[in-house]
C-alpha cells in the first residue's frame, strides 16, 4: 500500500521531541552508551566483500 502522508520536512524531529517528552529509554540509552565503541566492529562487517551483496 502506498504511503498517502509522506513525512515532511521536520516530522522526524517533531516525534523524536514527542518520544523524549515520553522517556523514550533509547533516549535513556543513549546518554549511557558510548556508540563509537562499536564503529570499527561495524566498519568490519560493512566492508567484508562478502557481505556487499547482501546489504540492503
């Protein structure tokens, strides 16, 4: 089914705004969670000539 309302310009915003008032724990979890910890595990995987094909 197609999407009727595509998002505009700011709605991605406007609901991570609506998530935080909400206590999204992602919210929670990112002022825990050092990401970059995990960018050269992730650099691994992407880059392997194997998985190339598979990525979506």
């Amino acid at each position: 089914m197609k999407n009727i309302n595509p998002l505009g310009l700011f709605d991605e915003y406007l609901l991570l705004e609506r998530l935080t008032k909400l206590k999204d724990p992602l919210v929670k979890l990112e002022a825990h969670i050092d990401w970059q910890l995990f960018a050269p595990i992730l650099e691994v995987a992407f880059n392997k000539p194997a998985n190339r094909n598979h990525m979506g």
